[in-house]
C-alpha cells in the first residue's frame, strides 16, 4: 500500500532545506562529547604505516582472487574468487573512498589523493562531485534538506533499498549524472555544494572515466568475452552488497533533524575481517564527532568516549534486529525513528533543535 | 602597525596552535616544529569553523570540521575544500612572548 500521509521533502532545493535553515538547522554547532585537547591530539597524529600496510594487503587479495577468477574463468568454481573479489572491489572501495577523502587514511596528502581517486572509481563515486556532497553530509548530517547523502529516506522505500543490493540505482543514477558532467554541466542541486571554481575538474573525471568505460566495452567485444568487465566495472555492481550492509548501520531509521550524532548515528562492533573491509567506519559515532581522527585511531577513541555515548550494538547482526522493523515501520509511518537511549552519566544535549518542518504531500 | 600581545611562547606546544581573541576579532596563533610562530585569522574561510581545534602537522592546519588545509605559514588554501585562502598577520617574539600585528 503506498504511503497517503505528509511527507518531507528531501530535496536540497525543496521546502524542507528552506525549513532547516530557517530553524538553525544549517551548519550549525553540534554536540561533541568531552575529551581534553592533549589526548583528543594524539588520537588525531597521522601515519602512513597502517594504511600502507591495510592497501597492499588489499591490493595483493584484490591480485590474487582476481587473479583466481581470470585462472578458472569458464567454470563454476570461478564464482568463489569473484565473489571474494567483488566484495573487495565494490564495497572495501567505500571505505577507502571515506577515509581518503577526509585526508585521513595516511600522513602524506598525495597518498590519500591517488587512493581517494582509484577507490572513487571502483565504487562509482565521481570525486569531485562526492567530496563536496560529502563535506555537507558532515556540515549536515541526517538534516532533512540539506545532507545529500542520506542512508533511508521516510516513508523509507524498500525497493530502492533492495535495488543497491547490487548497485542498481547507485549506477543508473550515477550514469546519467556522468554524462551529464562529461558534457559540462552540473544539476541544480549539485550546484548547491559544489562551488565553480571546482567544476572543470569534475567535467575533466567525467570524461576520463567515460572513456574508461569504453575501453572496458571495447576490450570486451575485442575479446568476445565479459571477462574484462568482471575485473573493471561490473564488480562495482556484483560486489556492493556488502557495502550496503554496511552503510545502513550508519544512519538508517534513527532520528533526524537533531544536532548530535550520538541520536542519529550508530556504533557497530565488529570481527576484524569486516573492520579490515569497512576500515573501522563501524566507530560512526566516533567518526562523525571526530572526523580528523584517522580510522586506526577510532577503537581507541571509543574507549574513552563511550561513557558519554549510547551502548554501542554488539553486532551487525544486533543492528539489523533494529535496522530491518524500522525500516518496515518507517515504508508506513514516516514520523517512526529508533530513539537512542543515552547512558544517566552522559551529557545531556544542551543545544536543541527546532520542530520538524513537515510540509504537506503534494 | 598594531602590535599586540597573543600568548606566551611556552603556552604553546611545538606543531600545535591555540586561540586568541582581541575585540569582536578572532586569530589562530601556531607554534612550528622549527619553534618559529606564526598568526592567522581564527576561522575557517570554509564555514568559520575556529582552527585552533584542528590539527598542526608540519607547516600545516587542518580544519576540524571538514579537514580543509591551509599553509599557516602564507595562508595558502591547500585544496577542497578549502578554495580560499586564510589571511596571515606578521609575528614577533620578544622576551618569550608572542606578539602579533593585528594591522
Ligand atoms: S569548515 Fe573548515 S574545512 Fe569546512
């Protein structure tokens, strides 16, 4: 049954983004927990070595299981080590899209340029454009209007959801828009964060990656075989399942239009197999209060934030037990969120934020 | 030429910076890891986000907010998304305090 009641508008141009800004919802100052600047220091200091170490494992499984692919193609056995691959490359990407573009991942800045634009590519994010979409997703995360990046909208729509299981929507979307900018225009909403100066480079991307896709195609026809798209382009696809998991613990079904993330983002233990593929965004609390401290760093930070923060799920699978009724409830009710309960010794949000600006469905 | 004082030297950590407020006015001032210092305006031209609780490394500061770096040393915005660059203001040390042309 289709959704009949208010809805809220969450486009960049719409009545909401009007709404927010109106009621100080726009960059505006969000909690942080209390930690002294010495210590908050030495969990922000830089290195290369870990994430050197965590690429080149990356890139040596990457070598191996597509190398595995390509050595079985022809058989069935070969969909054991594209799987493996997929996974790598669809959605360990994201997180390597994350960190670098934060600047964070390594010391040296040129480091996390050249990852930050391979990891781009494998996860089908043009940089440029998602650098800046993603700034504002941290200037405004989970504000109705304003945060372009936003994990469930409500009344949630499940079969969008299902659709990125593998990518589906994620790449239309993502073609249109990249043909867009390979012919030298950005839509209006991207206007909305992406300043001029910055818009030939996303122009210049566009159309390498365009012709990056093409000789993909090409070589494909060349060889009469979609072996060449299964190692470029198609895992992107393939592999993104992963990635959406993932990416709905972050924010999906808690509260919106709140300025503190202890209430509209979550905390995840994880096995250090998906901590290696997610790059310890799983510490999302963590992350989005302290986006300069580097991932290695964020098991360490929680430990001495936690007392100041909801009880962190123990599991991905306790974050689905919440994630999957939410969602449902929300495709139906689009007032129902997950309130985080702090813990009594935390901090109270002192700041507060202004009333919700439904606006009536058309 | 308005010379005022913003700090004493030893108030500062070598590669680390800390606030200082004159007026209506607000600077960053950056102790470098050659123990040389350094005076810039104290918000972000991003989104007036106060760069004394970002991070130094080397002859950079790093915005807390979005990660934005500027060469505190010129004031020169390194990249998205910082595109504009920070204003600096001359500094002199005398008898172990800083003082800073607020012009
Ligand atoms: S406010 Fe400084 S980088 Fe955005």
């Amino acid at each position: 049954m289709a959704f009949t009641g208010t809805r809220r508008d969450y486009g960049l141009l719409g009545l909401d983004a009007k709404a927010a800004v109106e009621n100080g919802l726009a960059s505006a100052k969000w909690y942080s927990c209390p930690i002294g600047r010495k210590e908050l220091k030495e969990f922000m200091r830089r290195s290369d070595g870990p994430a050197l170490r965590d690429t080149a494992l990356w890139f040596g499984l990457l070598a191996f299981s597509g190398g595995a692919g390509v050595a079985l193609w022809g058989s069935w056995w070969a969909v054991l080590p594209f799987a493996v691959y997929g996974v790598l490359y669809g959605s360990a990407s994201d997180s390597r899209w994350h960190e670098c573009g934060h600047g964070t991942a390594f010391k040296t800045r040129w480091m996390n340029d050249v990852l930050y634009n391979v990891a781009s590519f494998m996860v089908f994010r043009e940089p440029t454009i998602w650098r800046w979409s993603h700034t504002r997703h941290h200037t405004d995360t989970v504000i109705v209007g304003l945060d372009p990046e936003f994990n469930v909208m409500r009344p949630a729509d499940v079969l969008a959801i299902l659709l990125n299981v593998f990518a589906f929507k994620n790449v239309v979307l993502g073609f249109k828009q990249l043909v867009l900018h390979a012919s030298g225009r950005v839509d209006a909403e991207e206007a909305t964060f992406i300043p001029d100066m910055e818009r030939p480079k996303v122009f210049r991307t566009a159309r390498i990656w365009l012709a990056l896709f093409a000789l993909v195609v090409l070589a494909c026809v060349l060889t009469h075989s979609v072996l060449p798209a299964m190692l470029i382009g198609l895992p992107t696809m393939y592999g993104a399942w992963l990635q959406l998991l993932f990416g709905l613990t972050q924010h999906a079904g808690l509260d919106e239009d709140v300025l503190d993330h202890r209430l509209n983002s979550r905390t995840v233990m994880m096995n250090p197999v998906f901590r290696f593929l997610y790059w310890n965004m799983n510490y999302h609390i963590e992350h989005h209060m302290f986006p300069m401290v580097p991932y290695h760093a964020l098991p360490r930070l929680h430990e001495v934030i936690k007392h100041d923060c909801p009880k962190p799920y123990p599991s991905l699978y306790a974050a689905f037990a919440e994630i999957i009724p939410a969602v449902l409830r929300q495709a139906k009710d689009p007032t129902y969120f997950v309130r985080r309960e702090l813990p009594s010794r935390a901090k109270p949000l002192d700041l507060q934020p202004a009333g919700p600006g439904m606006v009536a469905a058309e | 030429m308005a010379w005022v004082r913003a700090c004493a030297t030893d108030e500062i950590d070598e590669e680390d910076v800390a606030r200082f407020d004159q007026g209506d006015r607000t600077f960053a001032i950056y102790h470098s890891p050659e123990d040389a210092f350094y005076a810039t305006d104290g918000l972000c031209t991003h989104q007036a986000i106060h760069l004394a609780d970002g991070l130094v490394m080397d002859h950079t500061i790093e915005c807390p907010k979005h990660n934005g770096r500027f060469d505190y040393r010129d004031g020169k915005a390194l990249g998205a998304p910082v595109c504009v660059n920070l204003r600096t203001y001359p500094v002199k040390v005398e008898d172990g305090v800083v003082l800073v042309d607020v012009g």
